[in-house]
C-alpha cells in the first residue's frame, strides 16, 4: 500500500496566569496559543543502502547531526511497540530522543490496538520556527516559509519557553497517526478525534517527561488558546511502561475512555481566552531559560509545608487569574468607546505580580527574578505596553506582554539599547532582549501542506 505524505503543526503556548496553581485542579490556567509552531511531516521512508526492514527515520534538519534511526517491533502479550534507536546508524551525537521515541511508541502501539493497519518504514521529519530558539543563527539558508538553519546541535540550542516539547509531541502524534489511519479509522477534524489526539499526546508526553504535569501546553498544542482546568492524574497511574503486557490495551483503554470511572476530565474552554482586537501578545526572550521542573518542586514543597498560608495566597492568586480573563473578554466584548481604556487592566496585572512575588518570596524560588523585574517595568513604562508577567512557571524564560497594536515599534527601539540595571540575584543574568516575532494565535493543530516543506525533504 502506497500511503500519501502528511503534514501537520501544533502553536507553542504562553501561560499568562496560572503558574503553579495550575497544577491542581482546585484552580484554572489561561493560556493563548501563539502563531510559532512546530511541524511534522511523514512521509514513505526511500530505499537505500543500510536502510533496516522495519525502520523509522526521524531528522530535525534545522539543526547539526539531528537524525535518529529507530528499529520497531510488536511484543508480544498485547504490549505493544518496542522502540530500538539504531545507534550506529543515528549521526546524533545525543543518545536517546525521550520525546520522539515516546511519542512513537505509544502511537505505534495504539495504532496497532485499534487496527489492522500494517505499520511500514516511513521518514520523519521536524521541522520549527526560528522563535522556539534564542540566536537562532544565520537566516542564509531560509525558505519562503521562513525556517531557518540555527548553525548548531539540538543540544547546544537555547529554548525561549513557548513550549516546544508539548508542540512537537502533539504534531508528532497527529502526523503519525494520518499517515498511517484513514480517516474513517480517526479523523483528528472531528470533535472525537481531537480528544483521542489530546488523550494519546498527554499520556506520551508525560510518560517522556517523566511525571505527569498539568497538560496545559498539550490542550493548547491540540485546541489553541483557552482557560485551562487539569485533568486528574490518576487517569494515567496505572498506565505502565511501554512494551510490558496488556500495555495497548490499558493505552486503547485511556485514550478511548473506555473504563466509564476513568474519563479525561480537564476542562478547555475556549471562548473564555480573548484578547481584544486593539491589543496582542509580545514576547521578549532574555535568552537565559529556567529548570522548571527544580523550581515547582521547591514551590510545591513549601505549599505542602505551609497549608493554610500558601491556601490563601493561592485563593487570592486565583481569584487575579479569574479577573485578568473577565477584564480580557469584557475589553474584547466591548463597545468601540471603552476599548482603549486598559488602567483596570494594567492594574490587575500589577496585583497579580505582587503576589507572585510574594510567593516566589516564600518559597525561595526565583519565579520573577529582579532582572525579570526591573525588564517589565521598564517595558510598562512604555506607552501603549499595558502589562506583563514572566509566565508559566517563571524564571528567566521569555517575558509576556499586552501591548497596543501601534506600541510595537516604539518596544522594538527601547529594547535594542535595553541594559538590565542590576545583577544581583542568585540566577543567571539577563544580556540583549530580543523582541521576538510571535503573536496570540487561536488555531490548534492543523493540516499543512506537504510543498510547505520540500526544500528541507532529502
């Protein structure tokens, strides 16, 4: 059988409000999807020299060395795929790929659980936009699209923050899936299969993490922008490894909602995340980035030895949260009289800043960091910037903005000469802010067209 190439991207995300709180299920999360996506394209694997008789070829051209050959087998005992990495075939100087070869393996084995399909050799190919990068290197070799060469090994690459795990397991899986299914198998157009999708990408990419987060980056990799409540995270407790037995089973079983008692519960809801049109989203990346997951442990460890205190402050954190989204949709909702008038919102910002810093106070975890501090006030201070978070779980990733549609080029100025006042925190400091280039976008995964891509396909 001769399969047609496919090509699909999922949006990187910004968690404007929610940090931290998101990971429980007491407390919602507002995140917008931005116009920076990650793409994946499959295709039938060429013939050639060395090529194995079961085998999947992931390459990430963009980047030094970054091919992956990977050898697949069905187990035995309903446990689905075995993944090999091919290591004297692979040119990538990293030994393992946690996230492509999860993702494949637990697509792999749904896709086997739930059809007859017979799983043939294919090529993958990844490929990003230059803003999930800092320095992204020489634009010499660019195509009409826009990707560029970043010069360097994946390795070596300095990520901004806007989610490019989530992104790339999301487009992974949805890619794999249309490639090797029918529609009248799983058609990720439906409402139905979207909710597969969703279901499948958040059990890979928590089992590639490690640990099972709060699913906010994958619900906005699959449906876009949206207020955001967790799914629980017992639905994936008793999933187990890849390859053991009955693993299809229990994954067609998660995926599919078929145990009635353990349904994906998160709640999406899109029309809640607005931004008005006289407003967008700027990021400016600082080019440092933060180890997250350190930083929620120490958060979620004082929380847990501080209860009653760190309740209150999450109840107030929470109830910020809440108003920043009304004031959002009430500016975007509103009539053309009261539509530039942003003092509430830039207000309710500055609230919701105070706390946070409150907090990373008490936990002694850099969640706004002086730097941090001193680039949004001085980015506020701008007129026609209206108010900013470092947002998700903080730190030193890109810094989020609301700025008036005609302020741009007026922070594009301030932040070519910007010098950060001080250094004086435990952390990394802050060099030359880059305005980078995305945007809010409220498109989920979607379908591409495969011509995108030729001049990146060998």
């Amino acid at each position: 059988m001769t399969r047609r190439p496919v090509a699909v991207s999922a949006p990187g995300k910004v968690l404007v409000a929610g940090g931290y709180l998101v990971l429980d299920r007491s407390h919602t999360g507002l995140v917008f999807g931005l116009d920076a996506r990650i793409h994946v394209l499959v295709q039938k694997l060429p013939p050639s020299t060395g090529v194995v008789l079961s085998e999947i070829v992931v390459r990430s051209p963009q980047f030094r060395d970054a091919e992956w050959r990977y050898e697949y087998r069905e187990v035995k005992d309903h446990g689905g795929f075995q993944i090999t990495q091919l290591t004297g075939h692979s040119t990538s100087v990293q030994s393992r790929n946690r996230f492509v070869e999860t993702a494949l393996a637990y697509t792999l084995s749904y896709i086997s659980a739930t059809s007859n399909t017979m799983i043939g050799s294919a090529s993958v190919t990844i490929l990003a936009d230059a803003d999930y990068y800092s320095h992204p290197g020489s634009t010499a070799r660019s195509d009409p699209a826009g990707f560029i060469d970043f010069e360097e090994s994946l390795s070596e690459a300095h990520k901004t923050g806007l989610g490019s795990s989530a992104a790339l397991v999301t487009a992974f899986v949805a890619a794999v899936l249309t490639y090797y299914l029918d529609e009248n198998q799983l058609n990720l157009r439906s409402d139905l299969g979207r909710r597969r999708l969703h279901n499948l990408a958040q059990a890979a990419h928590c089992a590639a993490q490690g640990k099972v987060g709060s699913g906010f980056d994958v619900a906005a990799a699959v449906y876009g922008s949206c207020v955001y409540r967790r799914f629980s995270p017992s639905i994936l407790e008793e999933l187990g490894e890849a390859g053991s037995p009955q693993f299809s089973k229990r994954l067609t079983a998660v995926v599919e909602e078929l145990d009635a008692s353990n349904t994906w519960n998160m709640q999406i809801d899109k029309a809640a995340a607005r931004i008005p049109c006289g407003l967008r989203l700027a990021m400016c990346d600082v080019d440092c980035g933060s180890e997250t997951v350190g930083m929620a442990k120490k958060v979620l460890g004082w929380r847990k030895e501080n209860a009653d205190e760190a309740a209150l402050l999450w109840a107030t954190l929470q109830k910020g949260n809440e108003e920043l989204a009304r004031e959002l949709l009430r500016l975007a909702e509103g009539t053309s009289t009261d539509s530039r008038d942003y003092k509430n919102l830039s207000d309710i910002f500055l609230t919701i800043r105070s706390l946070i810093r409150e907090m990373s106070a008490k936990a002694e975890v850099p969640i706004e960091p002086k730097v941090q501090t001193e680039l949004l006030d001085a980015c506020c201070g701008i007129h026609g910037v209206v108010g900013g978070v470092v947002p998700g779980a903080g730190g030193f990733d890109a810094i989020a903005l609301l700025v008036e549609n005609d302020a741009l080029p007026s922070l594009q100025q301030f932040l070519d000469t910007y010098k950060t006042p001080s250094n004086n925190d435990s952390g990394p400091g802050i060099g030359k802010v880059r305005l980078l280039g995305v945007k809010q976008d409220w498109e989920g995964l979607r379908s591409e067209s495969v011509e995108t891509y030729m001049d990146w396909i060998r």
